[in-house]
C-alpha cells in the first residue's frame, strides 16, 4: 500500500471513528432528555409512573455495539439507551408506553399493558407464527420482579448451546446461526442478592453458556448502600470464586467504570468474543454507576445521600465524562456538541408531543363522541340538566384517560335507567361498541389467539388391538416421550434425575441413552431455573418440557410461572409465546411433602397457563401429543400413585390426542353428579359402586383439565338431568372445588336445575400425615365419598335412604 493511499485509509478510520463517537454521543443526550422529560410528564399527571435509565447510558452504548442479530437481551426497565442503540425502540414508542398508548403499533413491547421502561420486541407475526428470530436483534419480554429476569436469561443462552451442539437443529435458520447467539443480561447491584440471581449464575456455570450478564452498579437499591446488600461490598468480589482457569471452567469476570467509554467498550468487546466464540458465560460489573434522578418518580434520592455523594455524582455523570473524553481526543469541539445537545432535545420534545398527541387524540375523538351523545340524549331525557352535567364537566377534564369517559357514560345509562330504549338506545349502543374495543385493548391475549391455540388441535381417541397388552402406566408415558423425541428435534426434557435413571417412576427409562444428554437430560436441585431454562429455550422456538420432580416442589418455581411463563402472552398482548410443557406429578402418596394438591393455588397464580390434570397416563400421553401441536405453555400433573398401575397400551400412541377443555363422563348415571379430577377418579369411581349396591346411580364426570375448564358445558348438561351435584378433589377446603363450582353453578347457570343444595368434599385444611393412615384420614376416601352423597340423598328421600 502507498504512503497515499495509507494515509487515505487512516483518515477514513478516524472519520468513521468520529461519526461512531458522535452517534454514541447522540443517543447518549437523546436518552437522558428522554428521562429527563419523561419524570416532568408524570409530575404533571400525564403518566402514572415513571422509572428512568439515567446514568447508565454509556455501558448500555458498550453492550449495543456488540449485540448482534439473533442475540437475546434479558434485563430490566433501565435499559432505554440500549434499546434505542439497537434500533428496537423510538423515543416516540418510549413515551407511549408512557402514557400507556393501547395501540401495539404505538407501544409494540406491551400495547400499554406494562408501566414504562418494560421492552420487548415482537417474535411473532400477526397470526402468531415466528418471525426469523435469526434476523433480528431480540429482546424477551421484561417483568418487574427483581432479579426475575435471570432465570429466563439461563434458558434463553441454553438454547444457544443446544442449537450448536445438537446437529439435528442446524437446519432452523428461522431461529439460530448453529448457536451462535448470545444472551445478554442486566440487573441492578441490589437485585443480585436475590436467590434467582445466585441459582441462575450457578447454572450457568455449570452448563457453561454463552451468557453476559452485566451489573449496573451504582452503590444503593433504592435508600439501602451495597454494605447492606452484598458481602464485601462487591458482586465480583464474591464471586471471584468462579473465575475459570486452565484446569476448572467457571466464568470470565470483568469490572469497569460505567463512566469510562473506552474501558466499557474494551470490556464488552471480549465479553461478546468469550461467550460467542467459546460458550463461556460472562459478569461484568459496571461500577461507579450514577443515577442522576434518583430510583423513580416516587422519591427523592437526596433523603438518603450525603452532599458529598451527590456531589461526586454529578462529576462522574457518564455524559459529562463522555463529553470530557472527546473534547480531550479532539473528536469534537464544545460548539458541535452543543448543536449536539440542542438537537437531541428538541428531537425528544417533538416525539414526545407526538406521543401525546397520538394518545391523547385517541381518548379526545373518544371523549368528543360521548359528548355529543350525552348531549344528544339528554334533549329527550327525563333528566337533561344532570345528563347535560355529567357532559359538560367531562368535556372540561384535564389529560383526560378512557376512564372518564366510559364511567361517565355508564353513570348517565344509571341516570337514563327509567327512559325508554329509544331514548337510552344510542348512548347504550356506542357504550357496548366500546366495551368490545376495551376488552381487546385491556384483556386480550392472556391466552393464545393463533391457529395453534390449544381448543383448535382435534381429538383422536386411543385405539386399542384386541390382544392390547396390560403394562405399568409408566410405559405409555415412556413410548409417548419416545416417540416425540423421535419425530420433533425440537422436543427435549430436562430435570433432577431425568437423565440417567429416567426420572423417579421412569418414564424416561433408556430415552438418554437412545436419544443422547442433550435431549434427555438431569439437572440439578434447582427448581426456579427448571423453568426458566425451559422459558427461554422456549422463546427460541423449542419445544421443551421441564420437570419439577413432584408437585410439592413447584413453589419454589411459582414466581416465574406466574409472573414470566402465564403472563406473557398477555403482557405482550400476542407478541412472544413460549409454548413450555412443565411436567410434574402430585395429589396421593404419603406425608406432608409428597402427597401435594395445591391446585386453588395454581388455578389463581397461573391464569394463562393450561392446567392438565390427567387421572391416568394414557390420558397424559395424550395432553402432551396435544400440547405440542399447540402453541400455549402448561402443567400437566400426573398421578404421583399411578405410574404402576396397569393400563392397556394403546396402538396410537403416536396420533392419540385428548382435548382440552371437554370433561369426560366415566360413569354414567340419574341421581346425582360427582364432578372430579385425577387420583380422586378411582376413588370416586369405586365408591359409585358401592352407592349402586344401595340403589343410588351416580355419574362421574372427570374434568381433565381445570384451565381451560369444560368449555362446552358437559357438567351443566349433566346436572339437568340428575339435578344434583358433588364436587370432589384432593385440595383444601375451599380450594379448587369451590374454583369448580363456581364455574358450573354460577358460570353454566347450573343452580336453576338443581333441586338440593351443591356440595363440596376435599381434603383436610392441613397436609396429609404420614402413612397409609395419614393418607385415610386427611384425604377423601371412598367411605368419605359414599356418605357425602348418601346424605345428600337422605335429605332427598329419607324413606328409601335413613340415616347411616
């Protein structure tokens, strides 16, 4: 190369540099104004809340430069700047999410479901198919759980492991480059004293990922300082104990200064070669972090910081040294930055007002519409001066929300209640138009609205040969997971004992030796991160199924399913799914710890997960051939007492499918109906037999599944002909068998057809004792069960039935 042609190129590095700097620069000040101007709009009631990601936007620069297509970020609501920097967030989208704009072309991460700072962007097309995932710069749904976030990260960079060591999904580009794909992280200093902080780092040790999880450290979890929070003082410093060597794998670790441009950028750079390259997970502690408005709009952080504090924080403003750094370099002059300064925010004021204008225009057409209904129908009212009232201050209401409006208009049809319908007509027509609208806006999307959505997948009974051998329970589950391992690569199950011994009651007995450890696998005791593995594999376009070993154990799991896996559909109102199957087993064996069915608690944590509730295994198999062809997450809670069971195998295992949702009548019957689910079918089932002998014909009706739960109304068909009702389970009193009854009685208007009073038969208040006896007289028995209904047809007919 000539001495002209080098000094050509040099020049051009340094202008290419320049323009780079700069562009950081810019969206540094874009960002902060952002802040800035967005904590003065909920002060002045435009917003309701406001929490902000000043201070941390040169880290954040660092973090974007290196984040590739297909990469996934996993993190929490401070990071604005990155998102801006990745191009997967205007300002005028931040500022709708602001004002919580419920259009999703407005707000794509949430539709104004989740308060500000919360980023996601859209996996799914409209119909809800994947897009190609490996085209795009991805961020998963963010929650506001501390440290909440890492549990989905440990799953998200698995996936990456699994699409470059497992060959058989090399073929789907939609979704990797061979596993090329890291998994960024981000969390506050305090929130890494949370235990799903440490479980998630130890995991990800151990499966070595490619993971980098950075810390924004600026020495406080809101009032509270680090000594308060984290053993000397330091994350880094106590987990130095997982720094690899070259004879044990463990993490890279790295700290720098969050003010520092070229440190950060040095510091990200090798963090995304080590975890892209080498599959090596990554911690890099941003220290020295400023947080310039404080936690959030709800406080002032000079209550707890001292003058000197505040002082060396307004020095060491990332900006600030940012701007120092290129005055120094000659990158730029005081007078472009200045235009730089200017620029950026008049550029944030214009999309903010664009925001409002675009949200706040929505509810003023809306609000003008019921004006002038209101108007309108108060001239033929029998009360036009209150009707007039109730429009004139509505029309004068400052920063108006879709509140005002529709209470308004519904304390007006309260006015109108003894007017005729033509005078009410319009008024009740436009507010019912409106009351569709909010249902889509508001509660849409808690579960799947796709062509994959569970209630679409048809049903295909077991077929059974004549000469149909009798095998343990567990040997159907076995040729299902078989035969799924077998036709889907995507398909893989993971969880303590999975792997080698086939899981506890051997399921999975000889599948990772005919199918390899990546698709059979163990783990260890970790249940939050079970879950989360499978959340994250899962919003890559896997399919997998985490076990938690028994039901009992699923507390320690029940946050991430209920505020991450049952809630996404719904907070990105169809943007992201992650169709994950949660295996577990519950309900009868012994003692306080073994013999769980805590299912009230799951059907209130978990609206917008499926809820199966098989009451045997072939019955199980055919949930999960079900499940994946859906596309919706679920738990299917197998008989912890029936994997020795005999059961016929049936030929189809591969095709058999159980619908969700349509209960099926095991018995049928005149007198009275018992509603179930279960262990508690053989139960009740042997004591239908016994109520027989004593001339009382019963039918049984198993539920199946509880979430959805009978969507064509077979117990409330059944209850008209035999007009009584039983409801039995194996929870707490109260528990799922008043869940049942409500959505029979009350839900299928079953009370008009009933002729004695609904009951309810569960288990005792406390958990099962120990033992067979513990078992006897803390849950339903068939002796329990006989005298519940004989009794309520002693009342019936005391005659044919006295008093046992």
């Amino acid at each position: 190369m000539t001495e002209v042609a080098s000094a050509a190129k040099n020049k051009k590095q340094k202008a290419l540099k320049k323009e780079q700097l700069l562009k950081d620069y810019r969206i540094a000040q874009e960002s902060r104004q952002a802040s800035l101007m967005g904590r003065k709009e909920v002060f002045m009631g435009k917003a309701k809340f406001g929490i902000f990601g000043d201070g941390k936007e040169l880290a954040q620069l660092a973090m974007a430069r290196y984040f590739q297509n297909g990469d996934f970020r996993a993190g929490y609501y401070r990071d604005q700047t990155f998102m801006f920097a990745i191009n997967q967030l205007t300002v005028q989208e931040y500022f709708a999410q602001l004002y919580a704009h419920t259009d999703v072309e407005a707000d794509p991460a949430s539709a104004g479901r989740l308060m500000n700072g919360h980023f996601a962007t859209r996996s799914l097309n409209d119909d809800g198919t994947w897009k190609n995932l490996a085209e795009m710069k991805n961020s998963s749904a963010d929650i506001s759980p501390t440290a909440a976030q890492m549990p989905k990260l440990l799953g998200l960079a698995y996936a990456s492991k699994l699409f470059r060591e497992n060959e058989g999904l090399h073929g789907l580009t939609q979704f990797t480059n061979k596993g090329n794909e890291v998994a960024w992280g981000t969390i506050g200093n305090a929130s890494t004293s949370e235990g799903m902080f440490f479980e998630s780092i130890n995991a990800a040790g151990v499966l070595q990922v490619p993971m980098v999880v950075s810390v924004w450290d600026d020495g406080y979890g809101i009032s509270v300082p680090n000594e308060y929070h984290t053993t000397k003082g330091s994350i880094s410093e106590i987990l130095k104990g997982l720094q690899r060597n070259d004879d044990q794998k463990g993490y890279e670790i790295f700290v720098v200064k969050g003010w520092d441009y070229e440190a950060l950028d040095r510091a990200f750079e090798n963090a995304a070669r080590i975890a892209r390259e080498e599959h090596v997970p990554v911690l890099i502690h941003v220290v020295e972090v400023t947080q310039p408005q404080g936690h959030s709009t709800s406080g002032s952080h000079e209550r707890y910081k001292s003058p000197e504090r505040l002082q060396w924080e307004k020095e060491h403003d990332c900006i600030l040294k940012f701007r120092e750094f290129l005055l120094d370099r000659g990158v730029a002059s005081e007078e472009e930055l200045g235009q730089i300064d200017a620029e950026a925010k008049q550029y944030v004021k214009d999309q903010k007002e664009a925001a409002w204008k675009a949200f706040a225009g929505t509810i003023k057409s809306e609000l003008d519409e019921a004006v002038a209904l209101l108007k309108e129908t108060a001239t033929n009212s029998s009360n036009p001066s209150g009707i007039n009232q109730l429009a004139e201050e509505l029309s004068k209401t400052l920063n108006p929300i879709r509140k005002d409006v529709i209470s308004t208009v519904r304390r007006a049809l309260w006015m109108l209640r003894t007017d005729s319908e033509t005078v009410k007509a319009n008024l009740r027509d436009w507010y019912t138009a409106q009351q569709k609208l909010n249902e889509d806006r508001y509660s849409s999307h808690l579960y799947s609205e796709s062509e994959f959505k569970v209630e679409n997948i048809a049903s295909v009974p077991a077929i059974y040969a004549e000469d149909a051998p009798l095998v343990d329970g567990r040997e159907i589950l076995q040729a299902c997971f078989d035969d799924l391992l077998t036709r889907d690569p995507r398909f893989f199950a993971f969880g303590e004992d999975v792997g080698k011994i086939g899981d506890v009651n051997q399921a999975f007995a000889g599948l990772q030796a005919k199918h390899g450890e990546l698709r059979v696998t163990d783990t260890s005791i970790r249940e939050c991160t079970i879950i989360g593995q499978g959340l994250g594999a899962a919003l890559r376009g896997l399919r997998p199924m985490a076990e938690i070993q028994y039901l009992d154990y699923i507390y320690y799991a029940l946050m991430t399913l209920a505020d991450d896996v049952a809630s996404l559909q719904y907070r990105t109102k169809g943007g992201q799914k992650a169709p994950l199957i949660v295996r577990t087993r519950g309900h009868r064996l012994e003692g306080v710890w073994h013999a769980g069915s805590p299912i009230g608690m799951l059907l209130h944590s978990l609206r917008g997960m499926l809820l199966c509730v098989p009451r045997d295994m072939t019955q199980a198999a055919g949930m999960y051939n079900t499940l994946m062809e859906a596309d919706e997450p679920a738990l299917v809670i197998e008989c912890l007492n029936g994997y020795r069971l005999k059961e016929k195998m049936p030929s189809n295992i591969s095709e058999m499918k159980v619908p969700l949702g349509l209960p099926e009548i095991l018995r049928a019957g005149t007198d009275l109906t018992i509603v179930t689910y279960g262990s508690m079918c053989r139960i009740v089932m042997d004591a239908a037999e016994e109520l027989a002998l004593m001339g009382i014909d019963v039918e049984v009706i198993d539920v199946q599944t509880l979430l959805p739960f009978d969507t064509t109304g077979v117990i409330g068909r059944s209850i008209q002909k035999t007009n009584r009702v039983l409801f039995a389970d194996e929870d707490v009193p109260g528990g799922a068998s008043a869940y049942m009854m409500q959505q029979v009685i009350e839900g299928q208007n079953a009370y008009y057809h009933l002729d004695s009073e609904p009951a309810t038969i569960a288990a005792k208040a406390h958990r099962p004792a120990y033992s067979s006896d513990g078992d006897y007289f803390s849950k339903p028995s068939i002796e329990d069960i006989v005298e519940k209904v004989y009794a309520m047809m002693h009342e019936v007919n005391p005659a044919k039935f006295p008093q046992i």
